[in-house]
C-alpha cells in the first residue's frame, strides 16, 4: 500500500503522511492526539447521522448534553 486515495486530495505517499503526522504531533503533542481523533471520529458519526435524518443518542459522559 504505497499510497492512500482521499477523493478531495489525490494520492498521498509515505513521506507526505509522515510530515502531516510530525505536524500534527508538534501542534497538538501526543498526549491530546488520541482525544482529538475520538473527537473528530464522533463529529463524522453525527454529521453522517445527520446527514440520514437518524437522531444521535445522547451520552452519558458528554458535558455539553447536561439534563
């Protein structure tokens, strides 16, 4: 697997996601990465979910959906 196809980028080589990752690892550090992902990940859920009309379920643990 040479390269990774994103259909709003074109092809992305080995060194291209090593300098994004070496970015990303001097902005953030690597102890928020993790949350940052899980962050982004959910934010893609919600947005497909959104996008299907499907209501997503609240979580328990979530701060901002305080009842």
């Amino acid at each position: 697997m040479d390269q990774v196809q994103l259909a709003f980028i074109g092809g992305l080589g080995l060194p291209e996601v090593l300098v994004i990752g070496t970015i990303a690892i001097l902005l953030f550090g690597t102890k928020k990465l993790p949350e940052l992902g899980k962050g982004l990940a959910r934010g893609i859920k919600e947005f497909k979910d959104g996008l299907k009309g499907e209501e997503a379920p609240k979580d328990k643990d979530d701060p901002s959906q305080k009842s």
